[in-house]
C-alpha cells in the first residue's frame, strides 16, 4: 500500500459544476484501479490523499500533476503504508468555502497559511484529526 499527499492551486477559478464532473470522473477511475483518498477544495487551494498499489497511485499522481487546471503542486507525503486512511471513498470531498467551515485546527493552519514545515509524522495525525471531525 502507498500513499501521496499533495497541495496545489487551481490555475483559475473552478465553478462547482466543473469540480463536481472532476469528481464523478475520479470517482470512476479510482474504483477501477481500487484507488482510495481525500480531496479538500478551499478556495484555489487543493489538498488531495491517493492511496492503494504504489503503481497505480504513482500512474494517477504523474497524470494529475500534468493537469493543467492547477499548478505549483507541493508534495507533502510519499509513503508506504499499511492501511488505507479511506477504505469507503473512492474520493472524499469536502469543499470548504470558508475556513470557518474546517474544525481542524490543524488543516486550518495548512490551508490559511500554506504552512509547509510540517513532519510526515503530523500529516497522518492530521488527516485522523479531519476525519473524526467530519
Ligand atoms: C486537483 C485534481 C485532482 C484530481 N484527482 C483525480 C483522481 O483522484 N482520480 C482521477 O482519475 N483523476 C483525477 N484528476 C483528473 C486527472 O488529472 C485526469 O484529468 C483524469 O483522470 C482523466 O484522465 P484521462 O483523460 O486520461 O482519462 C484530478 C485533477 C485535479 C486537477
């Protein structure tokens, strides 16, 4: 099992309608490739979890980083994992239109000021911490 993590930002603005036809997509081609993971949509800002067989998940991840609908893609986490953080969601999503909206403090903090020193260790425990949120 491997897992990336990725911040970027969507190179203009994406209305709904074109992130929910993002979404069906994905969620069709990563139950195909029994992929698993998380998308949070704050403003521009993208914070996306791919999960499942380290070949798959680095297929998918080298094809979203040549999407041309963001850029500056900042890798947080390149790991082998046990288990999967998302075993029921082909893609979580949560579009947060407000920072408000997050009761993470530790995802807030990410997404406000793009906080990037952060240990591989903490994103897990944030990512649990956004989960039991929500
Ligand atoms: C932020 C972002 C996240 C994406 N996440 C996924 C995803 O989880 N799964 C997926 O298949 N495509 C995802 N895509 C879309 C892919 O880049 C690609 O457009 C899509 O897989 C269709 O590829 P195809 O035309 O080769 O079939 C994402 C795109 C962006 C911009």
């Amino acid at each position: 099992m491997f897992r990336i993590m990725y911040m970027s930002t969507s190179t203009g603005y994406m209305p709904d309608e074109e992130l929910e036809e993002l979404l069906k997509i994905a969620n069709n081609n990563n139950k195909e490739k029994k992929l698993t993971g998380l998308l949070i949509v704050k403003g521009r800002t993208f914070l996306q979890c791919l999960e499942g067989d380290k070949e798959n998940v680095l297929e998918l991840y080298n094809k979203i980083i040549k999407d041309k609908r963001h850029d500056n893609i900042i890798d947080l986490v390149e790991e082998n994992a046990e288990d999967r953080l998302f075993p029921n969601w082909s893609m979580g999503y949560r579009n947060l239109k407000s920072l408000d909206d997050i009761k993470s403090k530790k995802i807030k903090r990410i997404l406000d000021v793009k906080e990037l020193n952060i240990k591989k260790e903490e994103i897990s425990e944030i990512i649990e911490e956004f989960i039991s949120c929500y």
